[in-house]
C-alpha cells in the first residue's frame, strides 16, 4: 500500500462495516416493519411510535433486555445500539455485539400524550405496567430465570394488555456470520464479564449491578459448556504429562 493510499484510507469517513451494517439493519426494521393499529386500523412504521417497550434477544433467541421509552422506540433503540449513549451500555450491562433480535410493543393510544398532556401520569403508568408485563413474562420463559437488566421495572398500578409486538433480526448475514460463531461470543462474554467485574470493582455499585455480573457469567458458563460438549466432551480430552510438550522442546 501507497503513502497516498494509507492517508486516503485513514481520512475515509465511512464507518467500519460492521457499524455501517447494524446501522443499516436497524433502519431497515423501524421503517420496513409496519404497525397496524388495532383500534383504528392506522398503519405506520413500527420506528415512527413514540411511547412503547423493546425487548433484545442474543443469538440464541434468549432475552438480555427490556425497556421502554416515550421518546421514540427508534431513537432509544439505535443510541443502546449504536453509539453507547446509555448507562446499560457504558456500564457494561449490555453489549450491543450480543443483540441479533428486537421486538416492539407499540402503545399506538398514547402518541398524543406529551408531559404537559392531562393524561401523562396515567399514560406512564401504563407504560410501566407493559415493561412490567412484558419484562416478567421473558425472565420466566428465559433458560437463567433472569435477564440482564439491572433494575426491575416497577409494580404496575394499572392493568394492561399485552399488545400485538412486531419482532425481527437486525443483523445482516454478513454480520451474523461474523458474530455467531460460538467462540467469538465466547470470547466477547468473557470480556464483558471481566469489564463489568472491574466496574463493580471500581466503584460503590447497587446490586442489581451485581445480580447482573451473576447473570452474565452463567449465561458465559452456559454457553462453554455448551460447546465443549457439542465438541465431543470429556471423552475426547487428551491424556499424557501436562508438561510434556515443554519437556520435549526444551531438550
């Protein structure tokens, strides 16, 4: 490669293309996936919804995590996703690498409701009562019994409904391909547990923050075991002197 080259590829503004990627995948659920509202029979975009729940799945199809926003669904969900502008991400909580799946729940009634609307507190609470529904039902069909939030939602004080939730991959091939692979993920488990263990360690931390690191090192030691017994197990690890490869290149 040129002097000219290099300087030409170090000015590029594109971004690597695993985050050029996502980016794109992401954009392609909010505006491909369409909502039908079922009590007006409006259809819009799943990522035009304001108020709403998310919930991500790994490569397994295991819930990580749920949340909820009356922002916009889109904008909460790329900034976990993307640009680490979120304390679940900078903590270490969640790592973006993991989600291959999202899933919706659009709560299409409360669009018009903003923080001066009459209906806010009430509009919240039902909020809070979905992330609670939905959030209780994925821990308890989840392997670990636990997803990987570090609080859990509040006690509803409203009952609710769950709505009809769209879900989908927003990984490419190409990148699924490249972060599926089980020892990749190995490797990237082991990393965030060792990140999050420093956090704690670091800092005066609260214990969800720790249920959580108890969380993701089953969740790693899940998946080791997992692999090595897929791999053959026991019966295929080698016998002989632990140190005889270190004898035989020392003599």
């Amino acid at each position: 490669m040129t002097s000219g080259s290099r300087r030409s590829s170090d000015a590029t503004r594109t971004p690597p293309f695993e985050t050029d990627e996502l980016r794109r995948s992401i954009q392609a659920f909010f505006r491909g996936k369409i909502y039908e509202d079922p009590a007006t029979g409006e259809r819009r975009p799943v990522g035009a919804f304001r108020w709403g729940v998310y919930a991500f799945y790994d490569y397994d199809g295991e819930p990580i995590y749920v949340g909820q926003t009356k922002e916009k669904i889109s904008g909460r969900v790329g900034r976990h996703l993307t640009n680490q502008r979120t304390d679940a991400v900078a903590m270490s909580v969640l790592d973006p690498f993991e989600v291959a799946e999202i899933e919706v729940w659009p709560l299409p009634s409360l669009e018009l409701v903003n923080a001066r609307h009459p209906d806010f507190k009430r509009a919240c609470a039902v909020l809070d009562a979905l992330e609670h529904r939905v959030f209780s039902r994925l821990r308890d069909e989840s392997e670990f019994g636990a997803i990987l939030n570090e609080k859990d939602p509040p006690s509803p004080t409203v009952d609710v409904v769950e709505p009809t939730s769209i879900r989908g991959l927003i990984v490419s091939d190409q990148v699924k391909e490249l972060r599926s692979h089980p020892d990749t993920r190995l490797a990237r488990r082991a990393l965030i547990v060792s990140k999050l263990a420093q956090v704690i360690s670091e800092r005066e931390v609260k214990m969800g923050l720790r249920r959580v690191l108890v969380t993701q090192t089953k969740r790693l030691l899940w998946l080791a075991e997992r692999r090595f017994q897929n791999l053959g197990g026991e019966r295929l690890v080698e016998t002989g002197p632990e140190d005889q490869e270190e004898m035989s290149l020392s003599e």
